[in-house]
C-alpha cells in the first residue's frame, strides 16, 4: 500500500482515483492555435528533444504493477493500445504513473512526461491570462462597493476528456506487453478492429513508398504482437494539458453563454 506521509509515491495502481471515461469531446470547445495540438500532437514535435528537468528513470517500472494500472484504464474505457512496431523503439519518449497523496485511502493520478515533454515544442495557452494569488490578494474593493466572484469547474477534467488516437500515442506506458495479454478488454476489441479494417494494398498516392519502414505493422493482431498501453485522455503531468482543459472549458461556456468575450 501506498504511504499515507508521502505527498508522491510509486505507482499503487490500487489507490489511485480514477473517474470518468474519457466521454466528454473536448475538441470541439477547444479553439485557435490550441486545436491542432491536441488533436495532432505531432505538430509538436522537434527533430531533437530538449531536456530540462532531468529523465523518469523507467527501468525501475515493474511490469506486472503497470498492467494492473492499464487493466483499471480500462474499466474506466481509457485505455488504447498501439503497436510496438509504430512508435519509436525502447523506453525514450515514453511515460510512467505515480501517486500523489489526496487523502488517507486514494492518491491522485500523475503522469511523468517529462521524457515525452522534453519532445514536444511549447506554445502559449490561456493559463497566461489567469492571475496569481499574490494578485487577487491585492485587490482592492473600495468603500460602499462589492465584488461578484463566479466559479464553475468541470470535475476531474484529465480523466473527462476524449482525445484522438493520435494524442493517446503521445501517452505511451512503459514497458512493451504484449496484445494477447489484454485479451477480453474494450482495447484489445478497438486495437483488433482497427487492425482488420486496414487496406491490404497501400494506396501510393497517399502512403508513398514506406520508406522509413511499413506503415501497416499493427495489422499483426497475434498474441504475441509487441505493444504499448496509453492513456486515452489527458495526463496530469502533460505540459500542456492544463491549457487544453482550460481552453476547452472557456469553448464551453461561451457557447453556453454562461462566460462573455
């Protein structure tokens, strides 16, 4: 069990608070510069990452605890699988979970990307906007007037939010499983469906020549096809996940009304 005196502790898949279902399509609400982003995080991506805060050491994972988090994922339908043989080989780019302390029974879900972040160019979001508390702390009211404060909140947002195939790819677990072991799970079921209705002839025009190896690889729906577990919503821990969630919570209330220009 996971330490109750600790504010971050190794992954304890059986504490950790998970909620939601990934059902809430964010993409729609999310404007500007931001929706390409999330829908496409290739964009992103530099020809060389640039490392500031040090590498997750995900050697240390053990991979019977990290199946245990996949399986939870996937009761909650967040889990996506993707072929090894697609994604960039070894543990680079990839992702590990912790905990972090919430209360004397569950801990929060962190998702370290620093490994992935460190690949992933930074673009301005709302959050610049938003004041810091040493500001509201010197607000003044003057005499005889008052101040009318709204909040809204969207409960447990990382967990909410759907995201595209493609962004759940950018949310690799370490380490490699393989897919026989997912038999009887929502992700198995999508992976062998996506895997069955690729075209067996490669249409040129679209695909070229496959020149930096096949396209096609995840066809392989043995059991013992290599692949990796992904988070198919947003990770706390995403450098720009909280600008996704703010962004598509602003979407939300200006087309409810509920928030102005």
């Amino acid at each position: 069990m996971g330490s109750t005196s600790q504010t971050y502790t190794s992954l304890d898949p059986d504490r950790l608070k998970v909620s939601g279902e990934g059902a809430w399509d964010a993409a729609q609400y999310i404007l500007d510069e931001l929706w390409m982003p999330y829908v496409e995080p290739q964009i992103l991506e530099l020809d060389r990452p640039v490392y500031e805060r040090g590498l997750p050491n995900l050697e240390a994972e053990e991979k019977h605890t990290v199946f245990s988090l996949l399986a939870k994922w996937d009761q909650n339908n967040l889990l996506e699988l993707h072929s090894a043989r697609t994604v960039q080989p070894g543990p680079e780019g990839k992702v590990k979970v912790f905990n972090a302390h919430k209360s004397l029974t569950q801990d929060w879900q962190i998702g370290d990307r620093r490994w992935r972040n460190a690949y992933e160019c930074k673009i301005p979001g709302p959050s610049k906007s938003l004041p810091a508390g040493s500001q509201i702390c010197r607000f003044l009211v003057p005499p005889g007037k008052g101040v009318k404060i709204s909040i809204t909140d969207r409960s447990d947002f990382y967990h909410q939010m759907s995201c595209s195939l493609e962004r759940s790819r950018s949310n690799l677990l370490w380490p490699q499983m393989e897919l026989g072991e997912f038999k009887g799970t929502r992700a198995y079921e999508r992976f062998v469906a996506r895997a069955q209705a690729l075209p067996r002839r490669i249409d040129r025009t679209v695909f070229g020549d496959e020149l930096h190896g096949p396209l096609f690889a995840d066809r392989d729906v043995s059991d013992q096809c290599p692949v990796f577990g992904a988070f198919r919503s947003v990770l706390q821990g995403g450098q720009l996940g909280v600008e996704f969630g703010i962004a598509a919570h602003v979407g939300s209330l200006l087309e409810k009304g509920a928030l102005q220009e």
